[in-house]
C-alpha cells in the first residue's frame, strides 16, 4: 500500500465505527463469558465457576428453554423456506394483480412485532376470537390456541411465519428472476410440464436464495423474543418459554449472573448450529 | 383447400387452449384473492374496525360493523392517556431513529468504504470476521447493561442510540462496502492528485456516490429501529421515557379492558411503517433482498 493509499483510506476512519461497535457489542459480548461464571449486581460480584451454567441445565424451567427454542427455531424456518419457495414461484410465474399479492405477502414483515402479536392473541381468544368463531360456524371445535401447552409453542411460530414469509419469499424472487429464460424455454420446447420445470429447474438454480432463507430464519428464530413476549409470555407454565425470554425473565428477577449464562449459551448455541449450517450450505452451492 | 381446413382447425385449437388458460387464470387469481383476503386483510380489518368500536363493543372481540363510531373519542383518549405518553413516546422513537441513523450513516459508511479499499491487506480478514458475527450473534444483554451504567448512559436515550448503531452497524457496513466496490478506484487516484486528501476525498467524491445505499439504509433501518421493541425493554426502561413499541406493551396491562384502546395505540403505531412502504416499496424489497444476499 503506497503512502497516498495510506492517507486516502486512513486507518482513523474506522475509528468512530470501531469504538462504538467494540464498546457496545463486541466488549460486552466477550464480558459476558466472565459475568456468566459470577454472581453479580451490576456494581459487585463474586466468582462461582459453572453455577450458573449448571443451573440451567438442571432446572426444569430453565432447560424447556433449549428444547423450545429449538423446535420453534426448525418449525419457523421450516415453514418459510417452504412456503416461500412457492408462493415466490406463484408470484413469478405470469398472474394477475403480482405486484398486489407481492405487496400484501411483503406488508406484515414492516408491522411492529408486538402488534402483531396482540392483534393475534385476541384473534386466536379460544371462545370470543375471531379465529375459533369462523370454526364453530363450520362446526368445528376450535382449541385454546395460546393456553394449550402442547400447542401454544406451534400457534405462535405460525404467527411468526405469518410475519415473516414476506422477507424469505422476496429472496426467493430475487433468486428466481435471476435465472436465466433460456432454460425454461428449453424445457417448454421439449415438452416439460410445469411441475417439472420446477423441481428441475427453478428449485436447484434458486439454492443461493434458499441458503440465505435457511440461515436467517433459523437464527431469526432461535432468537426470537418480543413475539413470545407479546402472545403468550413465555406461558402457560413454561411450555412457550425460549431462551431469549427466559434470559429476560432472569434479568427482571435480579439474577444477572443467570441471565448472563443464558447469553453465553445462546451465543454457544447459534455458533455451534449455525456456522455448521452455513458452510454446509455453501458448500452444497459450490458442488451445484 | 385441404391446407385451409387444417388452418381453421389449428386457430380453433388455438383458441379453445387460449381460453382454457384464461379460465385458469380467473379461477388462480380468484382462489389468490380469497386467500390473500382471509389470511392478510382480516387481521388488519380486525384490529381497524374494533378500535372505531366502544369499550364493551370491542371487548366481543368480533368483526362485526360497529353499531356506534367512537373514532375520534378512542384516537383522543389513547393519545392522552397517561398525561400524554403516547405522544411523548412517538416523539422519543422519532429522536432514537433519526440519531440512530445519523450516527450509523456516518460510521458505517467511512468503515465500508476503507474496508473495501483495504480489503486484501493484513487484518482485513479478522475485521470482516468480527462484522459478520455481528450480524448472527445475539446481543449479550445484562453486561451492556453494565457498560452503559459504568459510562452514566443506562436509561437515556444517549445509550440506547448508541447501542442501536453498535447492533445496526453490521448490516450498514456490509450494505456499503459492496457497494463502494462498485466507485473505481481511479476516481480517488485522480481527485487525491487534485489535493482532495484523505476525509475531504470520502465527504466530497465517494459518500455523495454512494447515495442509492444511503437511502435504501435509511428505509430499512428506520423501520427496524421504529419498531424495536427488544433494546428499548432492556436499555430504557420506564414509562417516563417510553418509546412507541413499549407504550403498547404497557397499554397491555393498563387497557386489558379496553381492547378497542389497545387496539387504537396498535394502528396509530402501524402508522409509520405503511407510509414508508407506500412511498418505498420497491426500495424496501430491493434493499433487503440485497442485505440478505450479501450478508
């Protein structure tokens, strides 16, 4: 790097980005892995090794959290990443009205969270919503969407997939208009059906856009808190409760050290889930 | 004569396939239009018309039409309650986000645009490294805490801007530096000959280039930081200082009678968003499409 490179990419450009970033994510993120193993107020603490850690696997309440976090994180980003993929095949092939549907898939991902979420609960109110009246009328015992333990976890991740299909189906499209025309002609000349055109074509070229729709939305799910805080809150018992909220829930009771292990354990977590899955992902593409 | 009957029978065949798609093509679109009203505008006409209804109207939490309007009466009372909170809240969210873009636009497009020119130099590898973990990894919570109150800064608006540009600031940096990849190099060769040196050269030629970004961040982050409801909780807590998000969420409590209140302060806050998307649609998708991809 010449002396004029030096000057005209100033390394004290990075500075302001630097401090901040450092101070505000990236010391507290490494801090973290100390405050996990003390007890502390935000002022004092004292040193007990793997407590905390030990702690959350132990209890009851704290370890649903591992098994929670990780069935809403694969159910969520199971259903978008299909439904995406073909409502984005719908909503590229030739229909009426496309930009309205696209817009209306799109809307509810630029909706507050937490709106969503009370709009939901009282929709899916087990006698008065608005949800299991449209059953009755047709006769059929709606449930307690979001007081039935068993299925209180699935009724939010589907509100979740309400919001967020929007953002995994417009990668879709961007990945599906870029392939080329060419090879859809071709299979049309040759007398390939619609289906075919599909599975042979729009679903291998669109990988890319599917790998970005695995990885976001399994993170995105595995660090999911205010819809779970605004539906449900972690109830009934502890059977909605994921790690975020349950982290949150440490920190409101004064248990920071706690709180803090939870942290290290999600941080843990997606590393170990998801950097795995990125280059397993990546390294599917590059085969293709 | 023979090639004429075939000729009328091929258009005959023509038309009938021509019109069977056509009737496919009502009957999809139908089917869609259904759909897309069931699953997307119920929700919306729910929460709408519940809060235009009065207190024991809303609280049957039906759909149907209002029997009496209290629009102005509801929007007045959210607007005033508790001396006013809402209003002082959406003028917190307003402050959070234009500070918080302010300070992101600045720091992230300096830093992408160094980062790109030094990409292949010593230590770009461990930066981009940091960056991208940025992105995946949740923010640890109690020990910000603990650096904003060692720096006098929890629960004030100062901290939580800073901390919004700390989490943003990876997305933003990454958005930029792909994009400054797209600014020749020799523009910066020939204005730095010019005597545009170092800062001059990155405020006069490269950031007024790298406007398309510029404005697709502020679109997109605006939103992300209006809506956020998770830093807020945790940095600024207090209803003294509540931003929108954290109004609902206490209005949840205090209005757990008052659906068609709760479900005011819900559209007055939905507000915001929509009008961005009705000016900036395309804008939003293209923007996060391209942050997705690159990230």
């Amino acid at each position: 790097m010449t002396l004029s490179q030096k000057k005209m990419y100033s390394l004290f450009f990075l500075l302001p980005a630097g401090i901040i970033y450092f101070t505000f994510y990236l010391l507290p993120t490494v801090m973290s892995l100390f405050f996990s193993m003390t007890r502390w107020t935000l002022t004092k603490w004292t040193y007990i090794g793997f407590e905390n850690y030990q702690m959350f696997f132990e209890e009851t309440s704290l370890r649903i959290g591992f098994r929670n976090t990780l069935i809403y994180a694969v159910v969520t980003c199971g259903l978008k990443v299909i439904l995406a993929l073909l409502l984005a095949t719908l909503l590229t092939s030739k229909i009426w009205f496309k930009d309205y549907f696209r817009s209306m898939v799109f809307f509810p991902t630029l909706l507050s969270t937490i709106a969503v979420g009370i709009a939901f609960s009282t929709m899916m109110h087990p006698t008065q919503g608005v949800i299991n009246t449209a059953l009755a009328a047709i006769g059929i015992p709606g449930p307690d969407w979001l007081g039935n333990t068993k299925l209180a976890l699935f009724s939010v991740a589907f509100i979740d997939v309400w919001k967020g299909v929007g953002i995994a189906t417009v990668i879709y499209i961007a990945g599906i208009m870029s392939i080329p025309q060419h090879y859809y002609e071709a299979l049309r000349i040759d007398g390939g059906s619609k289906f075919r055109s599909f599975w042979h074509i729009t679903l291998p070229l669109s990988r890319p856009a599917m790998n970005s729709v695995i990885i976001l939305s399994f993170i995105g799910g595995l660090r999911t808190f205010d819809l779970i805080w605004a539906t449900t809150r972690g109830g009934p018992g502890f059977s909605t409760d994921l790690i975020a909220s349950i982290i949150y829930k440490q920190y409101q009771a004064g248990f920071y050290g706690l709180a803090t292990a939870g942290n290290v354990i999600l941080f843990i977590g997606i590393s170990v889930l998801a950097f795995p899955l990125y280059m397993f992902l990546n390294r599917r593409e590059v085969e293709l | 004569m023979n090639t004429v009957v075939r000729d009328s029978t091929a258009n005959t065949a023509v038309r009938k396939s021509s019109a069977t798609a056509i009737t496919g093509k009502v009957l999809v679109t139908l089917v869609l239009l259904v759909l897309s009203t069931v699953i997307f505008w119920i929700p919306f006409y729910f929460v709408i018309i519940n809060s235009f209804k009065s207190g024991a109207a809303a609280a049957d939490m039906t759909m149907a039409w209002p029997t009496a309007f209290h629009i102005i009466d509801n929007y007045a009372a959210v607007l005033s309650a508790s001396e006013h909170m809402l209003i002082r809240a959406f003028y917190n969210s307003t402050l959070l986000t234009v500070l918080s873009l302010a300070g992101l636009i600045f720091v992230s497009s300096l830093a992408g645009f160094v980062l790109q020119r030094r990409e292949r130099t010593r230590g770009a590898a461990t930066l981009n490294f940091f960056i991208l973990a940025g992105l995946m990894i949740p923010p640890a919570v109690v020990p910000t805490i603990w650096v904003l109150n060692s720096l006098n800064l929890f629960k004030t608006l100062a901290g939580l801007t800073l901390v919004e540009i700390a989490l943003h600031f990876p997305f933003c940096a990454i958005l930029y530096k792909a994009f400054t990849a797209s600014v020749p190099r020799d523009i910066d060769e020939s204005a730095f000959m010019d005597g545009c040196g170092g800062f001059k050269l990155f405020t006069h030629i490269i950031f007024p280039l790298l406007k398309p970004v510029t404005s697709t961040i502020i679109i997109i982050t605006s939103v992300n930081i209006f809506n956020d409801f998770v830093n807020p909780l945790y940095f600024l807590p207090g209803a003294e200082n509540a931003t929108v998000q954290l109004t609902l969420y206490n209005f949840m409590s205090m209005y757990l009678t008052n659906w068609n209140l709760l479900f005011a302060d819900v559209v007055l806050i939905s507000l915001p968003p929509l009008v961005m998307f009705l000016f900036f649609n395309k804008r939003i998708i293209a923007g996060m499409t391209a942050g997705a991809v690159k990230g």
